[in-house]
C-alpha cells in the first residue's frame, strides 16, 4: 500500500473522510494524494455547471473561481491535517477541471492509486439515496480500485475484524476469496464470510462445496463463515451486522444494467447510507 487518494468538496463530510484517510495513512505508512474537482466561475459562466459538490449535487460554500485558490484550500487542509495528528505527511495537492468520478478516475490511473477513500452522507440524505444517488457510489461500482466509503458521524478504529458480505454462488470462479484475505491479512484482522441467500439458491451439496472451498483458501487466516437466510439481502446484512459488530464490511459492488437501477435497489447503496459502518468495496 502505497498510495491514497482522497476526493473532497470541503465539506464536514468529505473532512470526515479525510481524517479517516489520514489515519490509514499512519497505519500503512503511505503518501496521501487530496483531490479536487472543480468547474471555474468565469464571467460567461457565473453559475458553472455540473458543480462541483461530490454529495449533493450543489456548490459547495467556497469559492473556486480559479485553480490556485483551490490549491491553496488543500493546503490548508494538509497543515491542519499534519498540525492536528503532530505528524509530517506526505501529501500532494492535486485540483482538476471536470466531472468529479472522471476525475477521480484519470488522477487514480495517473498516480498508481493503491486505495480510493470518500465520504457519504447518512440517513439525512434520505431524498438524495433514492433520487440522486452518491459519486463514492459510482466511483466504488466503477473503478477497479478498493474504495473506502465512510459514512458521516464514523470515525477511525483500528480494524480488527473485517466482515466480507458476498454472494457464495460461484465463488469459485472469482477471485474476490483472494482479495478479501489480503485485506484480512494487511490489517491483521479477522475475516469473517457473511453469505445471505434465498431458501432455493443453493442446495446442500452447493453448499458444502463452496464452504470446502473457501476453508481452504482462507486456512492461514483467522476467520469465519456464517450463512443467513432471506429475500431482503441488504435488510438481513443490516440486522445481522447491528447484533454483530464488524469494524469494516468489505463488499463486491457487482455492476448491473439499466433495469436493476430503475426496479432495485442496490445492496452497497443500503448498506452505505444505513449501515453505519466503513464499506470497503473490491473488485
């Protein structure tokens, strides 16, 4: 792990985020890179568009009328960031004309990104879930990249226990098992497998073969799997993960067509706004 990119709108919740980066910083001993996007106020164009808030869709309260006054926020936002921890980081500045999640994009590609880490707003953007939607959504579905997605109000503890919520059918195929142990690994945490399917999903002999498999693979690790059962796969993650406290779910947001967008809702987007809980999405 050496890199870590941070969008920000300068909002108390890309801040959050933030501060939750730089504590993962300290743990990986790793290089920062704060990012943001922007569109210039230009006497043409007094009301840029699209804007440039990652959350919500709106101007953010600074003005961002030319790059060196945004380079020069993130500055500002690196010496209270190294004031705040007494520590001297390695972060580069970095701001970029264009849409937020294309940006994110080109400037991960760019600089080798190991690790993407945003923030979300929670259950108050009740409206903006089921219309709008978030770019830390769309950023984790589409990049290749492990994303961190930090709710607001969630801070940093140390990770000792990491819950892998996926879909067991096929597992096999994929090599999601090998990324979460990684993961299980380079924090030095427990990896729990948390599968929910429908009663007539996979039969007992699926089953065993599946749990064989990923005992296997996971036996240098300590961890654990646990089978739910239920229609509502983001309702019974929810439940189970509020009884049973995880520090990280690390999840599969797995890419679908137009159809599942309008008629479904997405389980990385129920977890993201009312999990209350760090997500960690892999590809």
């Amino acid at each position: 792990m050496e890199t870590i990119l941070v969008p920000t709108d300068f909002s108390p919740v890309a801040s959050n985020a933030i501060d939750y980066a730089m504590r993962l910083a300290v743990f990986f001993n790793t290089r920062i890179i704060l990012l943001n996007a922007y569109f210039p106020v230009t006497p043409v164009n007094p009301y840029p568009m699209p804007p440039t808030n990652f959350e919500t869709g709106y101007s953010v309260d600074i003005d961002l009328k030319q790059k060196d006054v945004i380079i020069e926020r993130l500055n500002s936002v690196k010496n209270g960031i190294c004031k705040k921890l007494e520590r001297n980081f390695d972060i580069e500045c970095v701001a970029e004309i264009g849409l937020p999640d294309e940006v994110i994009d080109a400037v991960a590609k760019e600089q080798n990104v190991d690790l993407i880490v945003m923030g979300i707003v929670g259950e108050a953007g009740r409206i903006k879930e089921h219309l709008i939607g978030s770019t830390a959504l769309k950023v984790a579905r589409n990049q290749g990249i492990p994303t961190f997605i930090i709710p607001e109000n969630v801070h940093y503890k140390r990770i000792r226990k990491i819950s892998f919520a996926c879909d067991l059918n096929k597992t096999e195929e994929t090599d999601l098992v090998y990324v979460a142990k990684f993961f299980g690994k380079v924090f030095d945490a427990e990896l729990e497998v948390v599968n929910v399917e429908k009663p007539e999903e996979l039969t007992p002999v699926e089953k065993t073969m599946t749990n064989l498999f990923m005992e296997s693979k996971l036996k240098t690790i300590k961890h654990e799997i646990t089978h739910l059962e239920g229609r509502n796969v983001a309702r019974e993650l929810e439940d189970y993960f509020r009884a049973n406290p995880t520090d990280v779910i690390l999840l599969n947001p797995k890419r679908h067509n137009v159809f599942y967008y309008l008629f479904n809702q997405s389980i990385t987007k129920e977890l993201a706004f009312h999990a209350h809980l760090p997500l960690l999405t892999i590809k």
